[in-house]
C-alpha cells in the first residue's frame, strides 16, 4: 500500500501515482452506499450505546438545571481592627482573639 501523504508538510504525494489508479481507489456511488450499509450493521451496537449515553448525559444536564442551586452562605469576617496595634502585646492578643487559639501559648 502506498502512502499518499508525504511525511514532512501534510499534502497528498501523487508523484508516480496515475489518474488510472487514482480512479480505481474512489468508490462509485453504489459502492458507497453498500459500504455504508456494512458499516452501520457492523458498528450497530457502538452506535446504539453512544446514543443510550447521549440520552443519558442529556437527561442528567436537565436533572442537574432542574435542581435548585445552593447558594454559597458568606460568613462575615469578624470585627477588624481599626488602628494597628500599639506593642507586640496587644499584637498577640489580637491575634489569638482572631483566631482562637490557646491563651496558654
């Protein structure tokens, strides 16, 4: 078999290749036709899987867009400090109100 594509830029290579043997590899348009028909008898069951999953996806999207949307609940950031604190003291102290965490540090 001969490859038609040339490896470097992607165009057909019909260097040596007659309008002869060009034509002999076209199909006329009986031969398409039952060439399809062999193919979709062939491929019937793929096809009717890919068809069952197409109606299921398209079943969970609208399951999904029926569904009511939660809605993100935003927790309002506790009271912030206006001034900066004065000494490392009140710093820490801050901190450990802000954040919870142990006095015993």
């Amino acid at each position: 078999f001969r490859r038609l594509k040339s490896r470097f830029n992607g165009e057909l290579d019909l260097e040596g290749i007659s309008d002869e043997e060009i034509e002999q590899m076209l199909l006329s348009e009986d031969e398409v036709q039952i060439k399809s028909k062999l193919w979709f008898a062939e491929n019937a069951d793929y096809l009717k899987e890919m068809e069952e999953r197409k109606e299921r996806l398209a079943a969970q999207q609208a399951e999904k867009a029926s569904r009511p949307r939660k809605r993100n609940v935003k927790r309002k950031k506790k009271e912030q400090y206006q001034t900066p604190a004065s000494s490392a003291g009140e710093a820490i102290e801050r901190m450990l109100v802000e954040k919870k965490i142990s006095s015993k540090i």
